[in-house]
C-alpha cells in the first residue's frame, strides 16, 4: 500500500509540475504579446503622423501646381508679352509717349 500512495504523490507531484509548467508558458507569451502590441501602438501613431504629414505636402504640391499652371497661362497673354516688353526691353506703342523724371542736381 505503500507504494500505491507514493504513487499517487508522485502523479500528483508530477502533474502539479505540469499544470505550473504550462501556466508560466501562458504567462511568458501573455507578457510578450503585450510588449509586441505596445510597440505595434507606438509604430502605428508614428505612420499616422507621418501619413498627415505627406498629405499636407501633397496639398501644398498640388496648390503650387495648380499656381504655376495659372502662370502658364498667363505667360501665354498678350498683356503679359507687352509688360516684359516695357519692363525688361524698354518698348513702348506707337501711341504711347514716355515720360522720364528730371534728375535732380
């Protein structure tokens, strides 16, 4: 009888062992999912961020772009030609009389 309650302490023992063994295997990966999903959190914050970030960029790209298609078409006038044309080449109509100031002496 005595062996059969050795027995008994030993299963017992052994599945005590078991039950604990497996416990802290749960645990362990319990404590690494958590530690894996506040890193995931943090990372995603970090692209959200960055996300906002690039979408104002591509906002302001697209107003520059639309800026510099208006100019485009303005370049292309007659009104623009005859201003580079006074300004830069010192034109004037044929109708037109220029004034210059006196320079004071």
């Amino acid at each position: 009888m005595r062996e059969g309650t050795r027995r008994k302490k030993k299963d017992r023992w052994g599945n005590r062992m078991a039950i604990l063994g497996i416990t802290l295997v749960v645990i362990s990966l319990g404590v690494v999912v958590n530690l894996k999903s506040a890193s995931m959190r943090k990372r995603d914050l970090e692209y959200q961020a960055r996300e906002e970030a690039l979408e104002r960029q591509v906002e302001r790209e697209e107003n520059r772009a639309n800026e510099l298609e208006e100019y485009r078409v303005y370049v292309q006038t007659k009104q623009y030609m005859e201003e580079v044309a006074k300004q830069k080449l010192g034109l004037v109509k044929p109708d037109e009389i220029l004034l210059k100031p006196v320079p004071k002496n």
